[in-house]
C-alpha cells in the first residue's frame, strides 16, 4: 500500500463533492484505500504525519 502525506481535515470535510466514504460505497474507491488517507489540521500535526511516512 501507498503512502501519502496529510490532507487538511477542515478543507476536505467540507467539500460536498468528495465524499471518501461514498466513494467506497459506490466502489470507486476500495475500502482499503480510505486507509491510506491521514487529515491534518495544523502544520505540526502534518509533520508529524510525514515523519512517519
């Protein structure tokens, strides 16, 4: 599996147009993929994100 680095919770939450959950529902997405997703909302949390990457 992939790795990738954070995605900013607070702008990703609130699309309308990307539902990660109904992504998968409707398999466009595997439900494994959404495992591959981590949110961040500060530029520390990110990092700490990539360290682990």
């Amino acid at each position: 599996m992939k790795k990738y680095g954070p995605i900013a919770s607070k702008f990703y939450n609130n699309l309308d147009f990307i539902n990660f959950d109904a992504l998968s529902r409707w398999g466009t997405i595997s439900p494994e993929d959404l495992k591959i997703f981590k949110f961040a909302d500060s530029p520390q949390r990110a990092f700490s994100i990539i360290k682990k990457v």
